[in-house]
C-alpha cells in the first residue's frame, strides 16, 4: 500500500463515517472496473496506453525502480551488485502487467539479459522469495516503506535509470463521489 495507506488513514479521520472497501489486484483489472462503472475509481500505475475518453487518469506520486539483492543468496553474488542482473536467477514481475513493462524498460535501459527464474505479479511475494536468498529482483521502491532496516534484504539505486513507476487515481470523469476523489487529490499534492 505504501503512500496511500496514510491517505487512507488521513481521509478517515477526516471523514469518520466514510465506509472505505479496499481491494488488492492488478492495475489493468482496476481500470477496466473503472471503465464499465464497477468502481468510480481506483489508485492504479500509470496505464501504458490512451485511456478511453470518459476517464481521467492523475498522477499522485513516484517510485522509482531498484534492484533488490538478498543479503543471504543460496547463488553466488558478483562483487559488483549489478553485474547480477546478468548471472543470478531473475524474480520478473509478471510481464502482462503495468509494472511489469516498466521492468523490461529498466533492463532494456541497461541492454541486461537476465536468466528468468520465477515470475510473479506481487512486490511483496517478490520480497519474500529475495529475502529467502532464491534471487535478484527489480521492484518499485514503495513509498512510505523503509527497507533499509531490512537485515535481509539490500536495495540498491539502479544509476542512469530514468524509468519510474506513477501511481495516480483512475476515475470517471463523472461518478458521484467527486468530492471524495478531489480530497484524495488534496492530499498527495500537500505531501
């Protein structure tokens, strides 16, 4: 959830009888929900494509892109932790989805050639499998989510790399919860 956990909290206690309902899935399901009325919104990654022309796509923030290396590998690590984007077995984020295409323009960026191991379309289920020492990742770095404490974990700036992942809200351009969706808006904007 990283950022918008606190906008949750924060329009919460602003609001104290709104009834939130909050939904774990892929960006894509999200908006096609959005798109067909199932939903008035929905925080999503900035879509790959146009949108249709009734929806409104806003940015709230970033994340950049990271290597993530486990400090216990079961493979050996090259002494230059890029180098293992090349050597050691490569947790993808599943390709068919939004982040995912953001990764294979990191590693286009980078002309690295990866060996595959496991694709996956969750951060935290790729999180598990480095910290466990099964291989390198690149992931988002999540807003509001400190992994530099992580004592299993090593998270290292990818330099040179312009790829970032946005995360904005995805609405109708009319829906009735406007009022709603703007304080959203609100408060990422004073963040």
């Amino acid at each position: 959830m990283g950022e918008f956990a606190d906008a949750l909290w924060a329009m919460k206690r602003l609001h104290p009888r709104l009834e939130l309902r909050l939904y774990a899935g892929l960006s894509a399901d999200f908006a096609a929900k959005v798109e067909h009325g199932e939903l008035d919104a929905a925080i999503v990654t900035q879509p790959p494509a146009r949108l249709p022309g009734g929806l409104l796509w806003s940015p709230l923030y970033t994340e950049p892109m990271v290597l993530v290396v486990p400090r216990k590998p079961h493979f050996t690590l090259p002494a230059q932790p890029l180098e293992a984007l090349r050597c050691a077995p490569f947790l993808r984020f599943d390709h068919s989805t939004w982040t995912g295409l953001l990764v294979d323009r990191v590693l286009a960026q980078y002309g690295a050639a990866v060996q595959d191991e496991l694709e996956l379309n969750s951060v935290e289920a790729i999180l598990a499998l480095v910290r466990q020492g099964f291989g390198v990742s690149i992931v988002p770095q999540l807003r509001n989510v400190d992994w530099s404490r992580d004592r299993s974990l090593r998270v290292l700036q990818l330099p040179g790399v312009t790829v970032q992942r946005h995360v904005g809200l995805l609405e109708r351009r009319q829906h009735p919860h406007k009022r709603f969706t703007a304080a959203i808006k609100d408060y990422f904007k004073a963040q």
